[in-house]
C-alpha cells in the first residue's frame, strides 16, 4: 500500500479514487462512491464498470487517483453528517494523528525510559517490543505492549500513558498488553535466514485500556 504526504494530517495509506470522486473531494464535496476492486468509484463509474463484460476476478483498467486515506474519512462523515445521516464509522473526533510525530515520539520515549520490553522479534535492531501508532478518524491512537504481564505493571503503565493525555484535548487512545509476540521465522535448509512474519492473529491479548 502506498503512502500520501498530506498537509493536514501527514503520512497516511493512500485511497485510490476515480477521477471524478478525486476531483469533488479535492472541491470538498464528495458524494457517495463505490468500493470496487480497491477504488472508490462514482456512481457513473461504477455503473459503467458492472456493466462492462470484464470477468470480476479481473482487476479493472480504470484510471485512479491517489489521495490522503484521512481526507477520505473525513469527507465521508462531512457529507452523512450534512444528509442527517448516521457516521460511516464510530469517530475519533480527538486523537493524534501522523502529522503529531512529536507528540507520539514522545509518548514512546517517556514508555521506554520507564517500562522495560522485550526485545521485538520482528527485527534485528534489539527495538523495544512497544509500539505507538498514529491514530485516524477511524481509530485512537494505539499503544501496543508486549511482555508486560502482571496487573501492577499494567496498571503503572496505563496510568503514565493517562498521566501523558491529561490536559490534552487530542487524548482518545488506547493501551494494548499483548502477552508475547508470534513471529514465524523463515529459513533454508543450511539454516539461512528468509526473513519474519508477524502473526497477531495468534497473539493473545491480556487487555485493553480505552483512554478518553
Ligand atoms: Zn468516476
Ligand atoms: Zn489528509
């Protein structure tokens, strides 16, 4: 997935968008679209792309424009909001975002210089496994631990992480303590390495702690 180096929020996913959806949502008016094989399309785009006789599991030729994943959100819930409809999804209104590195470098080095991780599994730079991630409209920002286990700790660490969004008015997030890391390391017969893949599906989470 590529990355978009937006002014507003800062580093995001890219959404791909016909050139009419890309074109309102740059004017900041964008109306509904039609996720259809990873674009968002307009309604005259998607029509015509269901009508055309391309088998479904063929990917489409149509030309897409890349965009800020955020501003995408963002003009979604603009326009439910403005049509009196529902949100789209359950909205984080006051969270950091990737545009707050500061913020969230902070928020990590204060975690380091208090807890001690394990080493991450993922990579050979010996890097804490504790990671804090920019949140999005879509979800808080995330601080996810591994090897912290006992409840007093826990419960120290959470606090700290509340103690850091007290007085802030960007606080939505949360801390996830994850029990261990699972990685699956690949390697040849004689013993070479073919790199790691992180395997979260079969991570077990202790708890979570949902902030503001
Ligand atoms: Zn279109
Ligand atoms: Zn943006």
């Amino acid at each position: 997935m590529g990355l978009f180096r937006c002014d507003v929020h800062g580093i995001n996913p890219i959404v791909a968008l016909c050139e009419h959806a890309a074109a309102q949502l740059d004017r900041g008016a964008l109306d509904e679209t039609e996720s259809i094989d990873m674009i968002e399309a307009c309604a005259e785009c998607s029509q015509a792309l269901r009508a055309s006789s391309s088998p479904p599991d063929e990917s489409t030729d149509l030309p897409h424009h890349a965009r800020c994943s955020m501003c995408f959100d963002l003009a979604r819930v603009r326009r439910a909001r403005a049509f009196g409809e529902a949100d789209p999804f359950f909205v984080y209104e006051r969270t950091l975002w990737p545009i707050d590195g500061d913020e969230l470098d902070e928020l990590r080095g204060l975690l380091l210089r208090s807890f001690t991780f394990p080493v991450s599994a993922m990579s050979d730079t010996q890097q804490p496994a504790c990671w804090v991630v920019a949140g999005s409209y879509a979800w808080p920002t995330t601080i996810t631990v591994y090897g912290i286990v006992d409840t007093a700790t826990q419960d120290a660490l959470a606090a700290l992480v509340r103690s850091f969004f007290a007085g802030r008015t960007r606080n939505q997030a949360k801390v996830v303590f994850v029990e261990a890391m699972v990685v699956d390391a690949w390697r040849s017969a004689d013993g070479k390495s073919h790199g790691r893949s992180h395997r979260r599906e079969r991570e077990r989470v202790l708890r979570v702690e949902t902030l503001a």
